[in-house]
C-alpha cells in the first residue's frame, strides 16, 4: 500500500531580524502515514509542532527534506517543490487543515461558509446545502447565527465553524492543528464524533493534540515532539510501517 504521506527529514529555521538570531524550529523530523490512519503529534509549547504541519501544508517551505504526498489527481509528489497551481488545488480538493487560530473568510455566513467548502468538492447545491445544515446542527450552532456573519460569533463558535468547514470537504489528508483547544469538554466531544465519523469513513487524518487522552481509542499512534524533533518514534512503538 502506497502511504499517503512520507515526511523525510525536514527542517526549518527562522532568522529574526530584531534579534539578530536564527531559531531552529525542528531537524530531521520524518514518519509515515498510511491510509486511514489517524496518527497524533505532542508535545510542549514552541517545541515545533506547527512548523511541521504547516510545512505539509505549504504554508511554510523547509530549508531540507522532502513531504511526498499520494494524491488523486497528480500521484506521489513532492509538496516542497509542487507549482503553486497544484498546491491550491490540493488545497480546495484534497488536503484539508484546521488551523490553531481562526481564520473566517470575512463577510460570509456561517451557512455559506461550510456550502462553499463542500461546492468546492463538485457537490450540488442542495447537497450542500443539506451537508451544511447537518453539520451546523452536529455542531449544535444555534439556527437563528446559521445566516449571520460569522466574524460576530465567539470563539468557540467560530472553532466550530472551522472544523465544520473542514470537514465538510471529507479531504483525502486531513491536518487539524489543536482543533479542541479552547473548546469545552461538551464542544470537544462534537469534534470527537466527527473525527470518528472521519476515520469510519478512510480519511487519514494527522492532528496535533494538546494531551491524546481525549483521543483515546481513536488515535492510531502518537508521536511525541521535543526542541524540533521527535522524541518519541510512534512507527518504532506500535511496530507499524514506516
Ligand atoms: N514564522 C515564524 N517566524 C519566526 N519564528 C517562528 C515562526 N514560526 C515558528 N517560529 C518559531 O519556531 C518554534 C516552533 O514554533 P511552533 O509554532 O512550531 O511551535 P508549537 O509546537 O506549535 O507550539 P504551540 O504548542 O505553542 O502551538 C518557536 O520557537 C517559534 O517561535
Ligand atoms: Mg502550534
């Protein structure tokens, strides 16, 4: 079976010019995903978590290392090196990603948002309109905000639509960056069922993840990060392939 994602040895550093310093961010972090996997990053704050994810994502490009991801439309590339043009249609098509902070696309509904997403996909509209609804009343967003602009909603309102919008999309790869942070244990146990939702349905999923606990019974294997890399090799521990 082809993984869907062989991270090798990436790393990344950042120069701050104010300091006049160069922060290594992580070095020689590599694993290896397969379909369906639901495999969780920890560790402590600054520890490089969000660097890695990021770079899978392209928001940040390593100085070394390779992310060769399996996709659909293009086969096995190198998302380092992809054309921009591939990249946003990864994006829309294929690899989703919750963000650690919220990021709403301003003056849009709440309903809208999550419509967009799945029209994205090649659903049709009343399809998206039903998948949107469902998720908004999975997410317990009270009727009366699903037609208002979502830049008035709290926090974990706006948490919640972002996970929606994400997952709206069933994305081949899916990257949640702490998407229960700030939420309450009741709000928590929403994105719980939907991530089991998720897997049931093959989607491979890589989250970092304030403790796993939560996750229990759900997450597949666990890799621990520490000053930039991992300490704790999930592949080696669970004996699965890397
Ligand atoms: N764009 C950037 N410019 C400069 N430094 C950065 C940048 N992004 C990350 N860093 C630095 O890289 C290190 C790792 O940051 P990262 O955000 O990956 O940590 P993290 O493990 O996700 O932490 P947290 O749990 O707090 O989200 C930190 O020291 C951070 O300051
Ligand atoms: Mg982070």
């Amino acid at each position: 079976m082809t993984p869907v994602l062989r991270v090798e040895n990436l790393g990344k550093s950042f120069t701050v010019h104010e300091l006049g310093k160069t922060i290594r961010a992580c070095h020689g972090v590599s694993m290896t995903i397969m379909p369906g996997e639901f495999v969780g990053i920890t560790g402590r704050s600054g520890s490089g978590k969000s660097t890695v994810l990021k770079m899978i994502y392209r928001t940040y490009v390593p100085d070394e290392g390779r992310v060769l991801y399996d996709s659909a439309r293009f086969g096995t590339i190198d998302l380092c090196e992809t054309d921009e043009r591939s990249i946003l249609y990864l994006r829309k098509r294929e690899i989703g990603y919750v963000s650690q902070f919220l990021n709403l696309i301003p003056r849009t509904t709440a309903r809208s948002t999550i419509e967009e997403a799945a029209l994205d996909m090649g659903r049709s509209a009343p399809e998206a309109r039903e998948e949107a609804e469902a998720l908004l009343s999975h997410f317990e967003l009270p009727p009366e905000l699903w037609d208002s602009f979502a830049a008035t909603f709290s926090g974990g309102e706006k948490l919640r639509l972002n996970i929606a919008r994400a997952m709206v999309k069933h994305p081949r790869l899916l990257l949640l960056d702490e998407p229960t942070a700030s939420l309450d244990d009741y709000s928590k146990g929403k994105v719980r069922d939907l991530i089991e939702r998720l897997k049931g349905e093959g989607t491979t999923m890589l989250g970092i993840f304030h403790d796993l606990e939560f996750m229990q019974g759900l997450c597949d294997r666990e890799y621990a990060m520490s000053a930039g890399n991992f300490t704790k090799r999930a592949d080696v521990l669970a004996g699965a392939a890397s």
